[in-house]
C-alpha cells in the first residue's frame, strides 16, 4: 500500500489540465473498513492537503456523525476521491473531477484494502462511476432509494454549502436518511458487520 500511495502522488497523468498543478489527495490503508468516494478536492483542500478540510468537509463528518479523529483515523476511514487533483474552477463552483483518476487507480487500491464493508458514494460523479445501470434518473432519486444499494454502498448528496437548497428541499434525507447512516458507519467501525 505504502508504495501504491508513493505512485499515486508522484502521478502527473492529467497535470496539463489541472490549473493548481498536480497535488493528489488521497488517504488509504490495507485495515480500513469504510471507504468514502467523493468528487474532487477543492482549492483549500488542494493548499492543505487534508482531505476534505472545508465546509463540505465539516458537514460531511456531521452527517456521518464522527469525530475527526475517527474520520482521519486512515486505519479505519479511506478517503478516495474520483479525482485525486483540484480540477479547477467551473461557471458554478469547480469543475467535475478529472476522469483518468478512477480508472487508473480505484480498482488496484481497493484491492489493497480487504476489510472494506461499506463505500459511502458521495455525489453523481461516484454514484454514476460505481452504480452504472442500477442509477436512479437523478441523484434525488438514488439517495431516495439507498437501500438498494445496501450493505456494499450508501449513497448521499455532496455535502457541499451549495446543495442547502437541495437539502432545504428533500428534508427527508436528513431525518430518515442520515440516521440510518450514522447506524451503519457505528455497525461497521464497531466490528459488527466488518
């Protein structure tokens, strides 16, 4: 794993398309339990790089309802997103991740993670990348029906500021959804169930 993650962030695959440079953002370990698969780091994430170190961030580990320790505890938590670099600034916050990442990478470190009992699905770019033909028409629809996707996935909307409309809008993710959650992610880190 230690020198997968070394060719990971030596990996200048896209970086003529990445407006900051290459930085890959990335934390994983062979004992993690939980795999989160977001988009793509941002700007501040990109300065930092701390993994989701934002607001989205900060939201996020609410809605999984842990600590940061246990977030940044790589022996328990692998964060992973779509794409690994900050793929630049978009019309309407920053563009989609970077397509190369996933395919050149997802599938050989996860294979170095064995204890893997639940990947939380943030987002279209994840959902549409590992659900396929099992999608629902729109995000709302497939966060709507997470159950499906149960107990290798769980799926949820970004936990970006710019989707407070979103949640304003389907107030049912919070008070059904996000507990069973938190149910699933205490289950797993727990031992039972991983």
């Amino acid at each position: 794993m230690k020198q997968l993650l070394k060719e990971i962030q030596k990996c200048t695959v896209c970086s003529a398309h990445l407006p900051l440079g290459p930085r890959p953002i990335i934390t994983a370990h062979p004992k993690a339990k939980i795999a989160i698969i977001g988009q793509a780091p941002g700007a501040k994430v990109h300065e930092t790089g701390i993994p989701w170190d934002d607001p989205s961030g900060k939201q996020l580990r609410k809605w999984l309802g842990v600590p940061d320790d246990v977030f940044y505890d790589e022996t328990k938590i692998a964060l992973i997103p779509m794409g690994f670099c900050y793929p630049g600034k978009g019309k309407s916050g920053d563009l989609p991740p970077r397509t190369e990442c996933a395919p050149l990478w997802h599938e050989i470190l996860l294979e170095k993670m064995p204890n893997i009992a639940l990947t939380i699905l943030i987002g279209q770019y994840a959902q549409k990348y590992y659900l396929g033909k099992r999608l629902q028409p729109n995000l709302t629809e497939t966060v709507r029906a997470y159950t499906n996707y149960l107990p290798e996935y769980f799926v949820v909307p970004h936990p970006s500021p710019r989707n407070r409309f979103w949640l304003r809008k389907n107030p049912w993710f919070e008070e059904a959804v996000l507990p069973e959650l938190q149910k699933v992610i205490s289950t797993v880190l727990n031992g039972a169930g991983g």
